[in-house]
C-alpha cells in the first residue's frame, strides 16, 4: 500500500480512518506507515481508507 503524495489534499480521512496504517504530516499530508506492508488483520482498513479518499491517493497492492 502506498500514498500517492502528488494527490493527497489533506482530508485526513485514512489516518481516522486507519490511524494504525497512516500518519499525517505538518501539512497534513498523509502517508503510509510500516514501509506499506498491511498486516494481514488490518487489510480491511486499508481498503476502507483507499475507498474513502477523495483523491483515490492510496493504492493497496493486490497480491496474487
């Protein structure tokens, strides 16, 4: 999973969302935490967040 920061504006929705995956900066500017890597009881979250950003900033890798 990552945050695309070109796209991010800031909405905070995936740190209240998912405050375990995401952190925000100074700008409020999110990105993810742990290096990306979703633990596995923590993957429904990670697409809630995605699903609930305006922006579509984050992308959760689909493993195969």
């Amino acid at each position: 999973m990552r945050v695309d920061q070109e796209r991010c504006q800031g909405h905070n929705r995936c740190f209240a969302l998912a405050p375990n995956l995401f952190d925000v900066d100074d700008y409020g500017v999110a990105h993810e935490l742990n290096g990306g890597v979703v633990p596995p009881d923590e993957e429904h979250q990670a697409r809630v967040a995605a699903a609930n950003c305006p922006e579509f900033a984050i992308l959760v890798d689909e493993e195969g």
